[in-house]
C-alpha cells in the first residue's frame, strides 16, 4: 500500500534535545497543566530557564499543544472498541482521503490510524454498549461502498504511554 504523502509540508529532521529538554517532557508527559514553577522545579532549573526552553520545544514543533484526558465513562460512554477496517481495490488515494475525513469527525471516534499491513485502518472508538459498536460498525463503516472489511475487538484496559501527534 502506498502512503499518502503531503508534498507541500517539509520533512522535518529530528529535533536535538539536550538533558533539560528531555526532563521538561518526561514532566509534561505526565501533568501538561504543571505551573512554570512546578515544572522547573520537578527538572532542577530556574523557572526563568523552564519559561525559556518550554518555548523553544514549542517553537522547535515538539511540544505540539496540550491535551485533556476525558473519561469516556463518566460521559456514559464506557465500553470502548477498536475496529479494523480494510478499503476495497480501486481508486485507493480517492478512497482513503473520503474514509478518513468522513470517519475521523464521528462523535464515536476518539483516535484514527491510516496503517500498512492486513488492515488500512484502525478506529478506536468509544460508545455506550454492544449495541451502540453494532450501530457505528453497520451505519458508518460498513455501509461506505469503500470498506471491503471490517473487525471489531473490544478493548477491556489500556495503558497510555504519551500522546503523539499528527502525521498530517
């Protein structure tokens, strides 16, 4: 399968970060709200320093926003699913880009990847119950003439190490 790739963005080289850039983001990995004050203090630099360098990771594209962490639970959405989703042989760039906008903007989904391998797609989608994976799965994937496949498997815990952003 063939990427899809963005001519018009530069392909960025790896950004050289030095041991007060990697305790700054061992920190924010954990706590993106953390005060100046407190994020200084957790990596052993003036808060002037932790200001200065918390910038320059911005500035340099590494620290790209700060997200919320929401409990889909207390939102009555508490079961969460993955779906595997293969697209048809055909006008593949054309199906890929229509399959992605019109999926990724699903109230349901919380996370798409666009993957080589067996499958072209992995939803993670959170909902309320069986029924409602049954509902996304049939009403949203399935019916897209696109979709050849899909495979649902429910997730029962998960661990997140970081949040990483867009490729796009």
């Amino acid at each position: 399968m063939t990427p899809v790739v963005d001519s018009t963005k530069d392909i960025h080289e790896p950004v050289v970060l030095d041991e007060i850039d990697r305790r700054l983001l061992e920190v924010l990995k954990s706590d993106g709200r953390i005060s100046n004050a407190a994020l200084a203090e957790a990596a052993g630099i003036a808060p002037s320093t932790a200001h200065v360098r918390l910038r320059s990771l911005q500035d340099r594209g590494v620290v790209t926003g700060f997200l919320t962490s929401i409990d889909q639970r207390s939102l009555g959405l508490g079961l969460q699913a993955i779906v595997g989703v293969t697209l048809r042989p055909g006008a593949r760039q054309e199906s890929i880009v229509r399959f992605s906008e019109e999926v990724r903007n699903l109230p349901q989904v919380l996370q798409v990847f666009f993957l080589g391998g067996t499958d072209d797609f992995i939803v993670h989608i959170a909902v309320a119950d069986s029924s409602a994976i049954r509902e996304f799965v049939v009403e949203h994937l399935s019916a897209q003439p696109s979709v050849a496949s899909t495979r649902t498997s429910v997730v029962f815990d998960y661990h997140r190490n970081g949040v990483a952003a867009s490729f796009q």
